[in-house]
C-alpha cells in the first residue's frame, strides 16, 4: 500500500494523450491518486490549487519549458517530487537533475515503464533515492 497506507497524491503533465493514459492507468491501479493535465497552463492552475507529492512532467509540454514549473512546485510545495521525462536531448540528465533539487528523476522517451514504476515504488515505500550525476557517480537524496 503506499505512503503506509496513505495514497500518493500525483500529478501527471504530459501533452501526448497516449502517454497520459498510459500513466494515468498504471498510477491509479497501483491505488495513487492522479490529476492528468496537457498543457503548461493547465499543470500551473493545478499546482496553485492543490498540493501533489509527486509531478510526473514531460520536460517539454509543446513549447513550454517545464523547468518553469518545476520552480513553481518548489515554491508552493517544497515536499513535492518531480520525474521529468524528455525525448528531445538539447539538456543532459546531469543538467536536468541538477536544475532544481526537487528533481528525483529523469527518463528519456521512450520511457522503460518498468524504471518509471520502480522510480515511484521508492517514493509509495518512502525509500531513499538515488538520483543519478552522471555515468560514474549517483548520489542518495535522503527521503522527505
């Protein structure tokens, strides 16, 4: 069960609707609660209005940068952790994790849905993270 028997509250901004399901799907069987959202606009409204423990954020929400939304979840929820994933490479993972320390972990499209679900089981336990630097060196984020 997750957090200790308490949902985790996820928030999922993605543009592509497949991708969306897809998550959307897999999160609430595993008993999570999910807010789906398609653009940067509408990931910002539901940011301002609730408080999630996790975004799941594609990096690239058409021509919106998400990093802008990244800062927003620090601001108003310092304890929410974010999973970016990106399928275009113009950043490196080291550039993204090491952009916001929110950020917990990155995954390139298309996503192995096995890392993804691994990646949130940790969070559901409150098992520490390990957020990956670069190809020779990871780092442990302690648990909040």
């Amino acid at each position: 069960m997750p957090h200790g028997g308490v949902n985790v509250k996820y928030l999922i901004a993605e543009d592509d609707p497949n991708l969306r399901f897809l998550w959307h799907t897999l999160l609430t069987r595993h008993g999570h609660d999910v807010t789906e959202t398609s653009s940067a606009d509408q990931a910002r409204a539901a940011l301002e209005e609730d408080v999630f423990d996790v975004m799941l954020l594609d990096l690239y929400l058409g021509r919106a940068s998400g990093f802008s939304l990244v800062r927003l979840a620090e601001r108003l929820n310092p304890g929410c952790k974010v999973i970016i994933v990106a399928g275009a490479a113009e950043l490196s993972d080291r550039e993204i994790r090491t952009s916001a320390r929110s950020v917990v972990s990155v995954h390139r499209k298309p996503v192995d849905i096995e890392d993804l679900l691994d990646v949130c089981g940790r969070i559901d336990r409150g098992s520490p993270l390990r957020r990956r630097v670069d190809l020779d060196r990871s780092e442990a984020i302690p648990p909040s």
